[in-house]
C-alpha cells in the first residue's frame, strides 16, 4: 500500500474493520512520513488465494467452507443463518489477515475456532475430518477439555 502523501511503499495497519457489506475499512499509517490515511477495499475485488498442502494454489471458495461446516452440523440443533454467520465470520477474519494468500490450516483454525463456540458435537465432527491439516498435538489440546467435559456431565 502507496502513501498517498510522500508515495513511499511501506504502510502500517492500526485499525482495521469488516462491514455488514464486506468492505474492510483500514486505518494506515505511512512508515516513512508517519501520516495516517484510511483506505477501503471491497473483498469482491480482492481474490484471496488458497494455499493447500501440496503447496498448490486454489483460488478462495466460501461454499466449499459452508459445505464442510454443514456436514459437520448434520443433524445437530444448528439453524441455516447460524452456519452463514459463521462462515461469513471466518471470510471476514481472512480478508482482516490482509494476506492474498491464506493456508488451509488458518482456515481450519478458523472454523474450529468458530464451531468450538456454536457446538460442541459440530466441532469433532469438524476436527476428525480436517485433522490432516493440524499438529497432532495441537489437536489432542483442543479435544482434551471437550472429552474431559463429557465424563463429568454424561448428558451433554
Ligand atoms: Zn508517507
């Protein structure tokens, strides 16, 4: 990002913000001349690139976050516009990242950390099948308290 006043290259981010219609709002700051400008963007007009394991590059794809946020929610007391929330939760942290290009582990997290809060069951469910993309330890982290909670109360 250009400093609209002395042209140099180099900016910092001090605040950045998602709207409702998916532009980011971005408070910058010039490196060089310390002037602070706020810039929009429309994430429409941002293609973010998907960085998968093989290190092959895929272009971003909400619907195939929704499609695996649904399976893990089969049949589980989640209703259609929490799944939207939620998906549109972990586009918007990814346009917020600023990256262009974003690993399928960051969106992994993203959605576990997301569906961790919405439903617990939705959230293993998620784990088993993406576990490919997470540190084996880092996972048995996560699953630990989930497993722990259920001995102390069967009924959940
Ligand atoms: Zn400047």
């Amino acid at each position: 990002m250009q400093c609209p006043f002395c042209k140099h290259d180099e900016t910092k981010v001090i605040d950045s913000r998602t709207s409702q219609d998916f532009s980011i709002r971005r408070r910058r700051e010039c490196l060089s001349c310390e002037r602070r400008f706020t810039t929009y963007e429309r994430i429409e007009e941002s293609p973010i690139r998907v960085i998968k394991k093989d290190g092959t590059r895929v272009p971003f794809d909400r619907d195939k976050i929704r499609s695996g946020i649904e399976k893990a929610c089969y049949k589980r007391p989640v209703s259609p516009e929490q799944i939207d929330r939620l998906v549109g939760a972990v586009e918007a942290a990814i346009y917020e990242d600023g990256e262009r290009e974003v690993p399928t582990r960051r969106i992994g997290e993203l959605v576990f950390n997301a569906l961790r809060d919405l439903d617990k069951v939705a959230f293993v469910r998620f784990a088993s099948v993406y576990r490919e993309f997470q540190d084996v330890h880092d996972f048995v982290e996560e699953l630990q308290p989930i497993l722990d909670g259920r001995r102390r109360d069967p009924r959940s």
